[in-house]
C-alpha cells in the first residue's frame, strides 16, 4: 500500500478516539450488513442459546417467545438511542475542543447501552434457566467447557487473525489504511499483553460459580445468579482485572496514534460512516419484524 500524501490533518478530538473503540465493541462490529445482520438477530440468538441449553418441546417455545420480545424491545428502544449517539459523534469529529470529563461520559455512555441489552435478556432468560432440571445443567455444563476449549484454541493462533481483524474494523471507519497505519497495527499486536489462558481460568472459575449456584439454589440463589450474568467482572481476580485494564490502555493508544495520524479523507469517511449506521438504526426501529 502507498501512503497518502496529503497536507497534515488537525488532530481528530479524544471524543472520536474513544467513539472508535466503542463503536468496534458494539453489536454490528462483525457484520457487512447492519440492515440484514440485524434481520437476523433473532435466529441467531435463538440458535447461540439453544447451543448452549437442551430444552424441551415447551421451554423452546418460551425460549423464543423471549428472544422475540427481546429483539422488539431492542428495536423499538436501543436503536433510536444508537442513531442519535452516532449522529451526535459525527458532529464531533472534527471538534478539538475535549476535555477529560467530556471523554469520560463517552465511555459511560457506551458501557450505559451494552449494560442495558445484557440487563434486559438476563431478565428474560433467567427464568428460563432456573427450571432447568439436574440433567439439562450437566448438559449446560458440558456446553460450556466445549465453548471454553473451542475459544481456547482459537486465542491460541490467533495473532495473524487479530492483525487483520485491526485492519478490517480500521478500515471500516476509515477507508484505506496509510503505511504509517499499518504499521501501528503490526507493533500493537506484537505487543499486546492479552494471555488467553488467563482468560479462560476466570471463565471457568465463573462457569463454576454459576452452576454451582444453580444446582445448589442457596437463599437468594436468583439475584446472585443475576448478578454474575449481568456484571460476571465482580469474580475477576486481581491479576486479570490488571490485564484487562492493560488490554483496554493498549487499545486506546492504538485508536489514538491510528486517528491522529487520519487524513482529511479519513476524516470524512469516518463521519460518513456514523451516519450510515445512524441512518440504519432508524431504519430497523420503524420495522416491525
């Protein structure tokens, strides 16, 4: 690739910084299509739980009633909210004028949105979870540690994969990438402090902690199993709090070098970017199904 040359951008602001980490973690991050990736939110997280709990005739049907209701409230909800955060963002791409407690409200902001989906499906797959009997929590069980291999793996081989993976969520907001930019991706995931087997001990000590809960059902067995699906960093050790928190600041240095380094270009692709996805967020809350 031949880097741009192009008269030297004004620095893009924090606020912009921080829209890109958040906008990568948030639910469309992997998909070409918000519009037809969302179509299918329901099925695809009906198939995700199924996988996971081998329910009878009757809880299926309970399950999807509730995947149904969830993908209505969503729509009809969090994507008004979604489109007006982005346009909000798009407004802002070339304002300088940040401070740290505008940055912090963006980061709380995006944390507000994940926390209120996981909020609500919690609420409405809970009770479908505690009437499972002793053979479907084995089978809950099994599926789990299946998942934990499985994702195990993957981290193992996963550098190559993460480089790209960079380059494809930078590319998504910014167009095509500099020389200088491919670069800062190379030395990031080089660099990165992420140890996969960490991970997947604080996902099994989790696992553990949930299913035992659930067999057991001690007082107030329902708010703690809540809980540990709703906020699952409260059982986060020390250690791994420190790398996530590692994780996070090798993150946004990364998005900071890669858009104060953006061109005008760049610039403009990102803001067209935000309001495409606004204008599809609008789009999918006026649909019914």
């Amino acid at each position: 690739m031949t880097t741009a040359i192009v008269p030297q951008p004004s620095r893009l602001s924090p606020r912009t910084t921080i829209l890109l980490m958040a906008v990568i973690t948030l639910l469309f991050s992997a998909c070409s299509s918000v519009r037809l990736a969302y179509g299918h939110l329901d099925w695809w997280m009906d198939r995700t739980l199924n996988n996971y709990l081998d329910l009878g005739g009757a809880q299926k049907d309970l399950l999807q009633q509730r995947v149904d209701e969830f993908h209505r409230w969503h729509r009809q909800t969090q994507l008004p909210r979604y489109a007006d955060y982005f346009e909000a963002l798009a407004a802002k791409v070339d304002d300088a004028d940040t401070t740290p407690a505008q940055l912090d409200a963006i980061e709380t902001q995006v944390d507000a949105f994940w926390h209120a989906s996981i909020t609500m499906l919690s609420d409405l797959m809970l009770p479908i979870v505690t009437q499972l009997n002793a053979e479907q929590i084995d089978q809950l069980a099994e599926n789990i540690r299946k998942e934990r291999e499985k994702s195990l793996k993957k981290w193992n081989k996963a550098q190559r994969k993460r480089e790209k993976e960079f380059r494809k969520q930078a590319e998504r907001w910014l167009g095509d990438l500099t020389d200088a930019q491919e670069s800062m991706i190379d030395r990031q995931v080089a660099t990165t402090t992420f140890n996969p087997k960490r991970r997947d001990a604080q996902r099994q000590l989790w696992a553990e902690t949930f299913l035992d809960i659930l067999r057991n059902k001690p007082d107030g067995y329902e708010a703690r199993l809540r809980t540990l699906l709703i906020d699952p960093q409260t059982l986060w050790s020390a250690d791994y709090r420190n790398m996530q928190n590692q994780l996070r600041t090798q993150a946004r240095t990364l998005a900071t070098e890669i858009l104060e380094s953006a061109t005008a270009e760049q610039r403009a692709h990102l803001k067209s970017t935000l309001l495409e996805y606004a204008a599809d967020f609008r789009h999918l809350a006026t649909q019914k199904h």
